[in-house]
C-alpha cells in the first residue's frame, strides 16, 4: 500500500513519544526505536482479525480515567477509540499461573501486526486490556519487546518479585524472558511494540 489512513498515523506518533519516555529501562527504548524506524515505511497485507471477545466490551471503561487528558495517555486512549473498529484481537488461552478467570478477563489489540489495522509480520504495535483483579499466564516469546503502563498494574520477570514501573514506565523483554502482568481493583492497560526477526 502507499498510504496510511490518518487514525494509524496518529497513534504510531502518539506512541512514539510513550516509547521514548525516561521513565522505560534503556533497553526498551532502544527496541522501541527500532521498531518505529520500520513503521516509517507502510506496510498492510490487509489481514484483519477481527473476531470479538468479551473483554473488548470493557475498553472504553478502561480508557475512561484519562481519554479526556490533555497528555499522551489522552491522546492515545482518544487514537485507541478512533481505531477501535480497525483493531485486531486476540487472547491467550495457555500458560500456566494465570488467574481462573485471565481468558475471559483479558484481550489484546493490535494496530500495527498479524491481523491489525495495519497488517505486517516484521513488528507489533498493540495494547493488552485486562479486567480487574485478573493474572495473565506467564509467557514467552521470540520477539524482542518493550510495555508502556497506562493504569495501576505489576509485572514480573524470570519469576522474580512483582513490580510496579507506574504509570508511563514500563519494561523491556529480551527475546524469549519469562514474563506475566496482572491487575489490582482497576482495569489494566498496557501498549507493547516488539521487533520480529527473520524466523520467529
Ligand atoms: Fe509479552
């Protein structure tokens, strides 16, 4: 494709500035950069994954607490909703330590991936969305990756203790690193972009 519509130009901006903050470990800026340099380029196979699940019903709840804010986090929960219909959705439905409830609890959208607004295979540009009091599996994958925190929210790495990186912090994945996320009393958004090599 040559161009890009606007509502995908808008939040790949917006989010580059969220992946640029201090407050992500050094490492998760630096793949983040690399990741935003290939999204210089267009590119969509127009795949769309656009199967729903019950927790897309709860993002607008999610993005609530700050969609009005004139920061960052308000203007890409405002880009989030302009992209809503374009989004691609998934869920996790294995590993292991996830809450009784995480399949249902939880949904990732992606808006530059496999499936997303933009379709392509050599990043991913998307959010996880969880609902309140919900642990997602522990999981692995390939790909090199760096988290935003949008709300109160924990992670864990290499089964290690959980931390709390705060709202605009975030955490970086080196490929394959064991990681989990889980919510307190509110809903839990997290943007996420990693770097697909060649074979994974
Ligand atoms: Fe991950």
């Amino acid at each position: 494709m040559n161009g890009r519509p606007e509502n995908v130009s808008a939040y790949i901006a917006i989010a580059e500035k969220l992946f640029s903050s201090e407050k992500l470990p050094d490492g998760g800026r630096r793949v983040a950069s690399r990741v935003f340099e290939r999204l210089r380029t267009p590119s969509d196979d127009g795949a769309r994954h656009d199967t729903r699940y019950p927790a897309c019903d709860s993002l607008d709840a999610a993005l609530a607490p700050f969609i009005g804010h004139d920061t960052l986090f308000g203007a890409a929960a405002r880009a989030i909703t302009a992209l809503e219909p374009d989004l691609g959705w998934s869920r996790r439905s294995s590993g292991v330590n996830g809450s009784d409830n995480y399949i249902d609890a939880h949904v990732h959208g992606m808006i530059c991936g496999p499936g997303g607004a933009e379709s392509r295979y050599d990043v991913q540009l998307g959010f996880s969305l969880m609902l309140p009091h919900t642990r997602y599996p522990d999981h692995s994958h390939p790909p090199e990756e760096a988290y935003v925190l949008f709300t109160p929210g924990e992670f864990r790495q290499n089964g290690g203790d959980w931390i709390d990186p705060g709202i605009g912090g975030g955490i970086h994945n080196v490929r394959g690193n064991p990681h989990a996320m889980r919510s307190g009393a509110t809903p839990f958004l997290a943007i996420w972009c990693l770097l697909t090599r060649d074979g994974d």
